[in-house]
C-alpha cells in the first residue's frame, strides 16, 4: 500500500515537474544551437550523460530513495519556476532544471553504485549546460578586467622599466595594451570551474574541501589569465604579433592547461561518507491522494501561465535626435523587425536603426543595461554573420571595433561605444553593466556605427567623426 501511494504521487509530481520543464528545456537547447548564445552547453550534457549511463551500468548499493526528498525538491523546483516566469528571466526558470537533474539520480541511486557519482554535483555540473558566459562577462566581467590587469602589471613591472599602469589599459615599451571583456579571463574562469565540478561528480568531497577546492580553481585560473595577459602583452611589446588569431590561441590554450594542471594533480579530495536521511512523505489520506496530483498539475499549468512582469524593465527614454543627412547622405530609417519591437515593448528602453547610403547608425536607449546592452557579436552571431574582434581604440572616445562578415560574402566593420547620460565612456558592456549596478549611472545608450569594411580609413574616420558630432559625443 504504501509502495502504490508513492507511486501515485511521485507519477504525479513527474508530471507537474514536465510541465514546469517543457519550456525551459526548450530555450536550453536553443541556446545550444544559437550561436549568439556562445553556449557549448550540449558537450557538458553529453559529458554528463556519459557518466550516468557508466553508473547506471554498475551494480546498485543501496536501498530504494523515498518519495519526501523528490516532494521537497518538486517544492523548491516550482518556486524557482514561479520567479523565472513572472520575472521573465528565463536563465532563472532554467536553474530549476538542475534541480530536477538531482531529483532523477537521486530516484536512480547514482551514489549507491559500484561506480558512484554524486547527485549534488551532477546538479551542479548541469548548470555549465546553461548560457552562462555571456551571463559571467556581462556581470562580472569589468571586476575580472581589472584583477587581470593589476595582476599582468605586477608581473610585467620586473621586466620592463617603462611600464604604464592605468585601470585596465596598460602601456608597455610605447605599446599601448587594454585588458578588454574578452580577455576578462571569463570564459577560462568557467572551464576551470566546470573542470573542478567534473572532478567533484567523480571524487564526491564532503561541502568544506570541496569549497576550499573550488577557492583554489578560481585563484588558479586568474593567476593563469595574468599570465597570459602578460605573454600577450610582452610580445606586442617586443614586436611580435600576439594578437594573431592562431599565436592568440594558441597562447590561451597553453595559459590554460598550465593552469589545469595543478588542479588535476592535486585535487583529489576523499569521498564523503554517504548519510542515509529519512524523507518521509506527507502521509495524506486515501480520499487526499488523487486531489494532491491535481492541485500540482493545476499549479504547475498555472506557473507556466501566469503574466510576466519583469522588474527590470527600462521606463520610457527619449529617443536620439539623428540628423537629416550626414556628409551628403540623406537618412533613411530601418524599420526594426517585429521581434525587436515586440521585445522593446515588452521591456521598454528604445531601438533605433538609420543608414546614410552604405552607412549605419544603430542606437539603442535604456535605463536597464542588464536586459538591453549587450557586444555586436550577440546579434551578428545570432543573424549568421562571422565576427572577428579587432581590437579598442579611444579617439574619439572608448570603441570596441569587430570585423562581421554575412551570409552573402559581405565584409563589415561594426564600432560601438557605450555612453551613460552623465558622460560616462567606456567600449565595453561589462563596465557598463557593473557602473549601473552599483548606481553610478543609469541611463545608457550603445552607439553602433556600421561601415563596409572596404572603405577607405579616412572615410570611415570622417563618417565616424561626423555621427559622434550629431549625437553631442
């Protein structure tokens, strides 16, 4: 009897739980597939994958999982759910999804096997699955620009007498060098982190080593980041081309297996001793039990349904005044697709799109960076365009330039500054972000000029200069 009533519920909860995950799990694997995502979270899964199916081949250990624990975190799962869905952050409904990860090996008994391997961080390993890079650059990409930076100075300052140090720029032998996002050492930063997660699954520490292990990977891989900075930055100044897309790589590879090293031979953490807690289940009565299964599939239909009101959404903001023409070339206006109108609408701030002839002004307004800012590359990417990051540059003021080249052929040159109202700079969106986070500034617009990549520099110079001029830059 007792076997039967906890099968009823926990066919109950597996059905609300699908519900609550057929539109996370949907966006997920988009994100996979977009390439605006820059997201290899289908080789985590499939890494993960394996794994459990070597346990599941193995001989369990243990006795069979209570329904209590799989109630509980079928709880815990819909409020997560509940937040992403009304917020309209849908990295937030995804999270809930690695709690359902924990639930399907608890349920399977992963850590009771001859080959054993922890639920706790098989949920946690799932979480590289999600878009998380994008995510990290945006959000702590300027605090990570400038550690690497004062790290690669220090490094630097023993061999090079001349050495200039300013925020994230740094000057070596009369070659200027900025730390810009991209080297932020975010995306290393998240590949040793999953590497210590892997190696957690595996190992299954106990929560205080596996967290001085984990204070450990994050120390390596900034010191590993310097050291690449400062690789990079030596070259340059001693007139070699580091900044070549294959020298350039190559030396982030070397930089970071140096860096994993130490932690695949060192981290070795002993297993936790397992605990056998009891979980026990709502005993409801017989007349209670079918009517449970229904409230959960009705909340979890509810959840899914319910109006989103994200509390990050930009109030109206003016709109830039573009001028009329610029170097002859009479404006038109581009029409913005219905999904960015639909998408403005619902999270307010302001998108506007002219050309002058084969020239491109793109400004988008908004007092929520977090929701709205983000590289050309995100977009570029997404519309199947190739990008290539140049390089910045600070006359006439902070720009990040990229190289995209479309579908059809056509060679581009995307620039794009960033600019709060009280005149603050920058050419990167982290800095952006972390300025409006702490309250610095609020009200931001990226400025995008777009030219042929084949037009002559003093063109492209003069049609620069002449839109920053109209837009007061």
């Amino acid at each position: 009897m007792e076997q039967k009533r906890d099968t009823l519920i926990l066919c109950g909860l597996a059905l609300a739980s699908v519900i609550l995950a057929i539109e996370p799990l949907s966006w997920l694997m988009t994100s996979w597939r977009d390439p605006s995502y820059q997201s290899y979270g289908g080789v985590y899964c499939a890494v993960l994958l394996g794994l459990v199916c070597l346990s599941l081949k193995s001989t369990p250990l243990g006795k069979p999982t209570s329904a209590g624990r799989v109630f509980a975190l079928f709880l815990i799962a819909a409020g997560i759910r509940l937040a992403g869905q009304v917020l309209a952050i849908n990295i937030l409904s995804a999270l809930a999804l690695a709690l359902d990860v924990f639930a399907l090996a608890t349920l399977l008994r992963l850590d009771q096997r001859k080959f054993a391997v922890s639920p706790t961080w098989v949920a946690v390993f799932f979480l590289f699955a999600l878009p998380l890079g994008p995510i990290l650059q945006r959000v702590a990409g300027f605090p990570l620009q400038m550690i690497s930076a004062d790290l690669a100075c220090h490094m630097l300052s023993p061999f090079f007498a001349d050495l200039l140090c300013e925020g994230v720029r740094l000057r070596v032998n009369g070659v200027d060098v900025l730390v810009d996002l991209p080297c932020s050492g975010a995306s290393g930063l998240l590949l040793m982190v999953s590497l210590w997660a892997f190696l957690n699954v595996i190992y299954r520490p106990r929560l205080l080593p596996a967290l001085a292990g984990g204070a450990f990977v994050v120390l390596v891989s900034i010191v590993g980041n310097g050291v690449r900075i400062s690789l990079l930055a030596s070259g340059l100044a001693l007139g070699i081309d580091t900044m070549a897309p294959l020298l350039h790589a190559a030396i982030g590879i070397v930089a970071l297996m140096v860096a994993a090293l130490p932690v695949v031979l060192l981290y070795k953490p002993s297993a936790a001793v397992p605990k056998c807690r009891s979980f026990p289940f709502p005993k409801l009565p017989r007349t209670l039990r079918v009517p449970a299964v229904v409230a959960a599939i009705i909340a979890a239909v509810a959840i899914v349904n319910i109006p989103k009101t994200p509390i990050d959404r930009s109030p109206p903001v003016v709109q830039a005044e573009l001028p009329r023409q610029l170097l002859g070339e009479v404006v038109q206006p581009v029409v913005l697709s219905q999904t960015e109108q639909n998408y403005f609408t619902t999270y307010g701030g302001t998108a506007q799109k002219v050309q002058y002839g084969p020239l491109g002004v793109n400004i988008v307004r908004t007092s929520s960076p977090l929701r709205h800012l983000h590289s050309p590359a995100t977009c570029l990417l997404g519309m199947g365009y190739s990008v290539r990051f140049l390089g910045t540059r600070f006359d006439p003021l902070p720009t990040s330039v990229y190289e995209a080249t479309g579908p059809d052929g056509r060679v581009w040159t995307v620039a794009v500054s960033f600019v709060s109202d009280d005149g603050y700079q920058t050419a990167s969106v982290g800095e952006a972000v972390w300025s409006w986070l702490n309250g610095s500034s609020q009200t931001w617009q990226s400025v995008q000029r777009i030219t042929p990549h084949s037009l002559p520099d003093q063109d492209r110079i003069a049609f620069e200069q002449a839109a920053l001029s109209a837009l007061d830059l």
